[in-house]
C-alpha cells in the first residue's frame, strides 16, 4: 500500500511540475507565459476565489436583480477607468483589468460581465460591429426576466427603453430610435446609440462562465470527450 501511495504521490508530483504556456496580448501583441502546472491551478483558483469575493462586495445587501446590476455598472464605471496615454493595452485575466484600474471599452464590460456571473446573474459580453465586420463599440450585458439587458459600462449607463425600463438586446435590435435622445458615447467616435445598437452583434453572447473552475473543467471535459 505504502508503495502505491509512493508512485502515486511521484506521479502527481511530476504531472504539477509540467511546463504549461497561457498567452497574453501587450498592445496587441502576442506573448507568452511558462509556469508549471501546479501555479496556473493555484492562480486560477485564487482569482476565482478573488472574483467572488470582489462579487459579494460590490453587490452587498442588494436582494433586487436590477438593483444589483446597478451596483455592479456603478462599480465597474468608477473603477475600471480608460486606459491612461503611454500606458500599454492588456490583455489578460479580468482580476488583472480590476487591479490595474483601467482598461479599453470592452475590457470593462467584460469586468462588468464576470461581477454579474458571480454575483448569480448570468453575464455577457456583445460588440457593435462596423460594416466591415470589425469590432465598433462594446456593451456588457445581464440576463434579467429571461432577457439580455444592455448597459454601456464605459459610460456608466443602462440603456432603456421608452417606459424607462431596462431594454433587452432583443428590444434594442428591433427599435434602435428608442435611444436617438441620448448623446453618443464618448468612445464611438460620434456614432449614435441607434447606430451602434442596430450594429448589434447577432451571434451568441460571450458569457464569461468559464473563469469559473467548475464551468471551465466541465468545459474541458466535453471537449475532451468529444475528441
């Protein structure tokens, strides 16, 4: 017994110490990290771990979904600031967007998203796209009612319809001029909200569930069996 436990406790040792790359980008440039096995489990656990903590801060006592929302584009606009001049793009963990304190339009509806996912309410990320295909503008999203609602995280606003209430993606795609009263973000270079949202992309949203160690094994275990 005592020599299984042995070759078992080798084997493990010598799976965690394996050499494993991730990539990051550095004003849109590939680069690649190496660390062992066992670091990119414990960091990817301790960002989970960070993430749903941050979560139950920023939301508090909120009980309400909307009301959560709220909180977390309140959070996100004061906290995650545009990127300052001479400062580098990076792309990488959402935890690291939150540290920095800045970041471009979609890196903070993405923020936006992750705190909504771990604060229980499915989130997502949705691009405005240019007639050539290319990435416009960026909104983060919340599931509410069965519904995708929009929110502009880099001006702090949630869009809504004519009565006031929070409007779905849905509602946008299907009624654009609901929003031609509002003043064009300062980030889409003067491109109105009817434009933008009429733009909106079509195809599924980018949910951010696979930060989560669960969903990601889960993922990772489908794509495996499906080898």
């Amino acid at each position: 017994m005592s020599a299984l436990l042995a070759i078992v406790s080798i084997a493990l040792v010598i799976v965690a110490v394996q050499p494993t790359t991730s990539e990051v980008y550095i004003d849109f440039e590939p680069a690649t990290i190496t660390q062992p096995l066992y670091a990119k489990v414990l960091a990817f656990v301790d960002r989970d771990v960070q993430m749903r903590q941050l979560a139950a801060r920023v939301v508090g006592d909120a009980v309400d979904a909307e009301e959560k929302a709220e909180r977390i584009l309140r959070w996100t606009h004061t906290n995650i600031r545009p990127t300052p001049p001479g400062m580098p793009i990076v792309d990488d963990h959402v935890l690291n967007i939150v540290i920095r304190g800045y970041g471009q339009i979609d890196q903070g509806a993405d923020v936006f998203a992750n705190l909504a996912t771990y604060a229980g309410m499915p989130g997502g990320l949705v691009y405005s796209k240019r007639p050539d295909g290319r990435n416009h503008y960026a909104f983060g999203v919340i599931r509410i009612d069965g519904a995708d609602r929009v929110f502009d995280v880099r001006e702090g606003r949630a869009l809504r319809d004519r009565d006031g209430r929070l409007a779905s993606v849905a509602e946008l795609r299907a009624d654009p001029s609901m929003l031609r009263d509002l003043p064009p973000p300062a980030g889409a270079n003067g491109v109105p909200y009817p434009v933008l949202v009429a733009s909106l992309e079509t195809g599924t949203i980018r949910r951010p569930s696979n930060q989560m160690p669960v969903s990601r094994l889960m993922d990772e275990l489908a794509k495996f069996l499906r080898r």
